[in-house]
C-alpha cells in the first residue's frame, strides 16, 4: 500500500469557507436583527444598573423602642464600602414634606435644615463610615418619632436608600387583678384590668411560666391615652398563685394574686347567704310597702270623715237645726231636706235612727 507524503496531503487543494459570509448567515445578529439586538443590550444594561443601585443599600428590619430610650436606626452599605466620601442623608419618608432628619455631606453634619423636633437628637457614627455603616441614633425616643425612615446614600458612581419602620412603644399601668364573681361550687371569676399601653398588648393568664389559662372574655378599647385591657378568667380551688401579665414586645409587668382554703371557704359561704339576704331584704321591703299603704289609706279616710263633719255642720247651721242633735251618734249623720217644705230636715244616722225636725213646729 502506498501512502501518499504529508506534504502532498497539506498540499491539497480544500473547498474555502467564508466564516465573515457564515456568521453573517448563522448569529442572531443578523444584518436586520441588528437593531432589536442592540435594543434588547441598552434595556439589560439599564435593568442591571438599576437593579446594581438599589441593592447597594442592605435592606433594614423593623425597629421597635420605648418612649424615652435611646435607639439605633440601621443602615448599612453591602460590601462594607467607605462612606466616608458619599452623602448620607435621613428623611421621614411618610411625611409629605420628607422632613429631614439627619444629613451628613462632605465629610461633616449639616443640619442646618433638620426638622425641628429631631434637633439635638441625631447622630452618625463617624467612625463606622470607612465599614459602611450609616445607622442614625436617635435619643430620647418620642411618640411623635414613630414612623417610617428613609437612609439615602450617594457617591459619585452610584446611590442607593433603604427604609426603616419604626414604632415607639409606652408602658401602660401594672395590671389590677379583682374578683368579679363566685359561687358555692367553688369556681372564682378574676377580672384583671390595665390602660395606658402602645400600640396594644397582650394579657396572659398564668399558673406558672409554662401553664397558661384561657380567658372567658376580652376586652380592648382605645383612647387618646391610648390601649386598655380587660380579661376575666374562671379558676378552682385548687389554684392557688394566678398571674396575669401584661405583655409589649419583650417588656412585660405582671401582678399576683394568692388564694388559700379559707378564702374560698369564705366565698362560698358568702354565696350561699347572700340569696338569703337578698330574699329577707325584699321581704322586708315589701312588709314595709304594705304598711306604709295602710298607713296612707287609713289617713285618707280619717281626713274624708273630717270633711264629711265639717260639711254637715254647716249644713246643721244652715238649717238652724238645734246642735244637741248631732250628738244622737257620733259617727256619720245624713241630712235631707223635705222635699214639700223649706222647714222640715229628715236626720239619719248611720244606724238607721232617724229624726225629723220642723221649724214651724217650735
């Protein structure tokens, strides 16, 4: 077999190909896909940046603090990059006016135009700029603090902003535990009550830290003053340390009542006398109605006998009729005058005696 040289092989004559003419025929970026190709690069470009500016500025996680602490406001810039050269600034984002808070620009506060309530109660770390930590510390915490943040940041490249949700808490009045109601089985009914809390919080019926009662009812309202509570809750004799807490956040007050036999014993007794209390109570109420009754009739009547006696006396005088006549009865005594005669008077008394009396014949 005969093989033919190397070089004769390399010598060949190969069909060319055109790879200027293959590319043109096989990339997507064909003559006229051109446009629609650098259309669709312009728009991920813009898309990333976008998205490269808004990821610059790790997001924060909801504050909460007391009325009168201190807090930190988190803001930070991802990677840890120096801040020390960028504008930093603080606003109230849910405020129309996006009053301004803090603003640090060209390495110093300026505050000149900071809101009013915030003065004095602002301030940046410098020394934690060069990690990339832009938190904002606000002291002495108010009411009127409570809402939402906005860390903006700025360099000459890129910029970015956060926003942080702040809610300012207060500490209400300890809990009052009372009793609201019992009865001779030997169940209690607590009532535990409180007011002045922000934003609301929860009431918890304890035995001890791990056993928790149910609450028979609930009630919450609120005012300028802000939340009150009020849960009632049934317990047996065999309880004998209740707790109710009163719960914000992780601040927390509680109050503890502690009940023993005798007080239960008392309780029972107290309910079981009470009926009979209340039952000789309307007895005597009504005991006391009905002579009072009898009372005001028997007065009634004497005074209608009073005006029957005064009106038959005049009666007797009108007619001249001799007074020993009225002493026939002293009870009631009817005067009729006849009916043929102007003198003659028929007097009955009011058992049945009858006189009659005639002027002509004196």
């Amino acid at each position: 077999m005969t093989t033919a040289p190397r070089s004769a092989f390399l010598k060949r004559d190969y069909p060319r190909v055109s790879w200027s003419s293959s590319f043109q025929q096989y990339h997507p970026c064909h003559t006229e896909m051109k446009f629609i190709c650098l259309t669709v690069l312009i728009i991920s470009g813009a898309t990333y940046s976008r998205s490269e500016n808004n990821n610059f500025v790790r997001p924060a996680d909801p504050v909460f603090a007391l009325a009168g602490e201190d807090v930190i406001l988190p803001c930070s810039v991802k990677f840890s990059l120096n801040a020390v050269d960028m504008r930093v600034e603080w606003s109230r984002s849910d405020r129309n006016d996006s009053e301004v808070v803090h603003l640090y620009e060209d390495h110093e506060d300026r505050n000149t135009n900071q809101s009013q309530s915030y003065r004095g109660r602002t301030k940046l770390n410098h020394e934690e700029l060069h990690r990339g930590n832009i938190s904002l510390k606000l002291s002495s915490v108010q009411v009127s603090d409570e809402g939402r943040y906005k860390c903006s940041i700025q360099s000459e490249y890129r910029s970015g902003d956060t926003t942080v949700n702040f809610t300012v808490g207060v500490v209400g009045r300890p809990p009052v535990i009372t009793v609201d109601g019992f009865d001779y089985t030997g169940l209690l009914r607590l009532k535990c009550e409180s007011e002045g809390w922000y934003p609301e919080p929860v009431l918890e019926w304890m035995l001890t830290e791990t056993t928790f009662l149910s609450s028979e009812t609930a009630e919450t309202h609120r005012n300028e003053n802000g939340f009150s509570v009020k849960h009632t809750v049934t317990v047996y004799e065999k309880h004998r340390k209740i707790h109710c807490r009163i719960r914000l956040k992780n601040h927390k007050l509680d109050t503890l009542i502690i009940t023993s036999s005798n007080m239960f014993q008392l309780w029972r007794k107290s309910a079981i006398q009470f009926p009979v209390i209340v039952g000789l109570g309307g007895f005597t109420v009504v005991l006391i109605a009905v002579i009072i009754h009898k009372y005001i009739v028997h007065r009634k009547l004497k005074t209608e006998n009073r005006k029957i006696h005064h009106e038959l006396d005049e009666l007797l005088q009108s007619q001249r009729i001799p007074k020993v006549i009225t002493h026939l009865e002293t009870d009631m005594v009817n005067a009729t005058l006849g009916e043929d005669s102007t003198n003659a008077c028929l007097i009955q008394t009011r058992h049945g005696r009858e006189v009659i009396y005639d002027e002509t014949e004196q």
